[in-house]
C-alpha cells in the first residue's frame, strides 16, 4: 500500500508539475504578443502610410505623363520593399521572442 501510495505522488507531483509549466508557457506566450504587438502595428501603419502617400502620388502625378507616372511607381515599389523589410524585422522579433520562450522551457 505504501508504494502505490508513494507512486501516486509521484504522478500527482508531475501532473502539477505539468500545470505548472503548462501556466508559465502561455504566459509567456501572452507576453510574446504583448511584446511582438507594437511592432506587427508599428509595421502594418507603417504600410498603410506608404500606400497612402504612394497612391496621393500618383492621383497627383496621373497628368503629368508617363515619366512621371512610371518614376511614382518606382517609389511606390521602393515603399512597398521597404514596408515589407519592417514587416521582416519585425516577424523576426517574433521569431526570437519564440526562441528565447523556448530556451526558457527547456526546448
């Protein structure tokens, strides 16, 4: 009786124990979006913004003549590539904010 006494502790222990971890990884998780947050918003204004600069451009430039037009979308598509990199850098944020969650973890 003793030891399925002791054996049941055993598992209880590693169930809590379980919890426990179980517990700290969402909120870690939790914290990762808090922290990762700022930056997917900070990315996607960032965006918009371009858009909406790059289409102000070209209603502005549309009289102008094909010169103008064609230098106005290269600045768009230079907006859009550097939008795009804002998003990167900050997936990537993401990316070590996970890792770092995970060497906590153990794995």
């Amino acid at each position: 009786m003793g030891l399925m006494d002791t054996i049941r502790g055993w598992f209880g222990s590693a169930k809590d124990e379980g919890a426990d971890i179980a517990d700290k990884a969402v909120q870690q998780g939790s914290d990762l979006v808090d922290k990762a947050e700022p930056h997917v918003d900070k990315a996607k204004d960032f965006s918009e913004d371009t858009v909406d600069k790059a289409s102000a451009k070209l209603e502005d430039l549309e009289d102008s003549g094909s010169e103008a037009v064609d230098r106005a979308m290269q600045e768009a598509s230079d907006a859009v590539d550097t939008a795009k990199d804002a998003a990167g850098e900050a997936a990537e944020a993401v990316e070590g904010a996970v890792d770092d969650v995970k060497d906590k973890l153990g794995g």
